[in-house]
C-alpha cells in the first residue's frame, strides 16, 4: 500500500466568521505556498555573506467548480469586505490530510484575504469553474 497522500485524501473547508459554507465542497485543487524570503548581508572583514530568512506569510490558489449559489454568495461577502461594508469578516480555508498511516493533521490558513474573483463558463460541456487567489498572515497546523 503506497504512503503517499493524494488529492482524494484531503478535506477542504471554508468558514466565513466561523461559519462553514457547508455547500462549497466541489474542490477541484489546492495548492498552498509557504512564502520565506532569504535576506542576505556582506560584512567587512568576512569571507562570506550572512543568511537569514523571513516568513513572509502563506498564498495559495483554490480553484472549484459551482454546484449551488453559495461560491456566489462567499464572493458578495468578500467584496463587502474589501469595501468595508461588512467590518470584521473572517474567511479562513482548513485542509484535513489524511495520510494512510492514520495521521490527520490539520492545516488551518486564517484571516485570508483574496484578489481577483473569476467565473470560468469555458464551453457548454464544461462545469462552471472558479479560481480563488488568497494570501494569509499566518497559519495554524495541528497534529
């Protein structure tokens, strides 16, 4: 039996002020980007640079298709926040990765903030297809 997880293997969720959006499951991939910059500084006397590194937060893109009005829905309540209207909402994204060992750790992104807010209707055949560019000050991961 192979150790390795894949996409089936993964639980995602999205909650807005503590809310899961219970309906916005039709997940089609995931990608989460752990941002780190190396800084680097040349001394006089030393032979070489010092290193160091800074976490700069994380980024990801989730990309869904749409199986009820409620993606819809997340976007008015991201655009309401981005306008201040609605002061104080909270979207955060949790991945439940269940490897098959039995380890289930979760990995929380918090507080995220998104860009752009595309619909995708590429051909008649095809789902409705959105794609959600975030970035979060911090993230939580409990094992």
């Amino acid at each position: 039996m192979a150790q390795r997880i894949k996409g089936s293997d993964i639980e995602i969720s999205i909650a807005v002020d503590g809310v899961v959006q219970a309906n916005i499951t039709a997940v089609r991939s995931f990608e989460v980007t752990f941002e780190t910059d190396i800084m680097s500084e040349g001394y006089l006397g030393e032979p070489t640079e010092r290193k160091d590194t800074i976490f700069k937060g994380v980024s990801g893109k989730l990309e869904l298709h749409l199986e009820t009005q409620d993606v819809l829905k997340l976007f008015g309540k991201i655009v309401n926040s981005a306008r201040v209207r609605t002061a104080g909402t909270k979207i955060n994204i949790k991945a439940t990765l269940r490897f098959p060992n039995g380890q289930n750790p979760k990995l929380s992104l918090n507080n995220c903030e998104f860009g752009a807010l595309p619909l995708n209707f590429s051909s008649r055949s095809d789902y409705a297809t959105t794609s959600l560019d975030f970035a979060c000050p911090d993230y939580t991961l409990q094992f």
